[in-house]
C-alpha cells in the first residue's frame, strides 16, 4: 500500500487524476470505477481540465460504485433537487468530458427488480473484463461505498440498508439543501459488495480534511474489521493507493506521515 500526503485538497486531486489518467494512457479501454461524493470531484474536475487539453477518454469504461434505491436521473429537475448519483456523475464529469454514453454505467435505482440487476451489474463487470482501477472515498464509519459496518468482505453487489450514521451524514450534505426530510430521502441503496471492489486490479483511495483522520488511522493502522469496511484495504492484494490531505493523515501513527510526504 503506497500512501501519498499531499499539502492541500487541490494538490491531492491533481495526483489522484494523474493516476487515472496514467492508467488510460496505459490501456485506452481500460475500466474504471467511480465514486461519489466530496472528495473525488476534485480529481474530476482535474481530469475535465486534461480533457479540455485534448486528453481522450472516448474508450474508457466505468462503472459506478453506488445508487440509491427508488431513485433516477431526471435532468427536468434543477441539480440540487435531484440526489441521484447518476446525475451527481453527468454534472461533475460526463457532460463534460468525450466518454461514450453506452460506456459508463450507473447502478439502477429505479430498477423493477433489484435483485436480478445487481446480479446482471456483476456480470457486466465480469464480461468488461474487472475493473482495472476503483477509485473510492471512506465514510465517516469507516464504509467503502453503501458497504455499512458488519458488511462481509466477501459481498458483492446488493441492495444495502443505510445505517443512522450514513442517512445524516447524507441528509445534512445533500438532501437538507434540497428542502428533502429526513423521512422523504432514500433509505436503501444498491452498492458494489466489498468482494467486488477487492476484485479490481488497483485501487485508489482518497480523503481530505481534518474530520476523516480519526476513520483514516482506523481503516490503515486499526485491526482490520468488518465493522471498518474500508480497513479491508489492508487485506487487499494488488496495487493500492492512498491519497491523503495533511488533515486527513493526521492521525496516523505507524505509519508516520512525514515520511511518506510529497
């Protein structure tokens, strides 16, 4: 596990896209898994800037990590009113940058049946040939995706229940803006199962700001738990990145943050 601390938010996402962007150059088709949230549009705002520049991702693949259930895209809506993932990743990145629609793959919130689409979103992963780079943030508890504590390490994709935790975490950061309660906003989500991010060939994990040092120190240095669903990465067995804030990496204590700055 390589871990990276960099001075500043900006200078982080910069060397996160500079990995995803190394990663096509290497392999134009390759497939790369996206998350949500904060912390990557930093990265995506980077990689729309190389795009800008003439850096192409017309054959790049991706698959979303996550979705809430019962929910779409619906462009009619103004963008904070509508909390789907799916329109989280066509305003921060797709819109703006030359990847083909039938290339990026969201999960389904509004699938009939939820079951059988988690089951064909595995087997579309696994006929793309695995994800080549999986890009992830870390939850305040510590969960990699919608994979709340007690999630084993072996599941794959499924509809999750939300936990208390992550429903304010969510509320406060999106829903509460959009004049949504707390009982309107979603309360499953279908997510990748740990055992499928453990799957990708390289993972690139992010996290920024003084409130993720405690849950970094956690999932890099504490017991690895499922109660930690990150601290999986531990266990992981190829090609790990950690990408850090000065912040974010305050807590560590094995590993010593001054000697793994650049």
């Amino acid at each position: 596990m390589d871990i990276v601390i960099k001075e500043t938010y900006l200078e982080m996402s910069k060397y996160a896209a500079s990995i995803v962007a190394e990663t096509i150059i290497k392999k134009p088709d390759c497939v790369i898994g996206l998350a949500t949230g904060s912390t990557p549009i930093g990265t995506y705002r980077e990689l729309i800037r190389l795009h800008r520049e003439g850096f192409d991702f017309s054959r790049v693949r991706t698959f979303n990590l996550d979705e809430y259930l019962g929910v779409g895209m619906d462009l009619s809506k103004p963008y904070h009113m509508d909390q789907s993932y799916a329109r989280f990743m066509y305003e921060e990145l797709f819109r703006h940058i030359n990847i083909k629609p039938e290339n990026v793959h969201v999960p389904d919130g509004l699938a009939k049946d939820p079951e059988s689409f988690c089951r064909a979103y595995e087997e579309k992963i696994a006929k793309a040939g695995g994800i080549d780079l999986q890009l992830l943030g870390i939850g305040m508890d510590g969960h990699w995706a919608f994979n709340e504590p007690g999630s084993s390490f072996n599941s794959r994709t499924r509809v999750e229940k939300l936990t208390k935790q992550t429903l304010n975490d969510n509320y406060e950061a999106f829903y509460k803006k959009a004049g949504i309660s707390r009982e309107e906003m979603p309360h499953y989500a279908i997510t990748m199962g740990i055992g499928t991010i453990l799957e990708a060939k390289a993972i690139l994990m992010m996290a920024n700001g003084s409130k993720k040092a405690e849950i970094i120190a956690k999932a890099l240095e504490g017991p690895v738990t499922n109660e930690v669903t990150a601290s999986a990465i531990q266990i992981y067995q190829g090609e790990a990145t950690v990408v850090l804030d000065r912040e974010a990496a305050a807590g560590l204590k094995q590993l010593a943050p001054s000697s793994h700055c650049t």
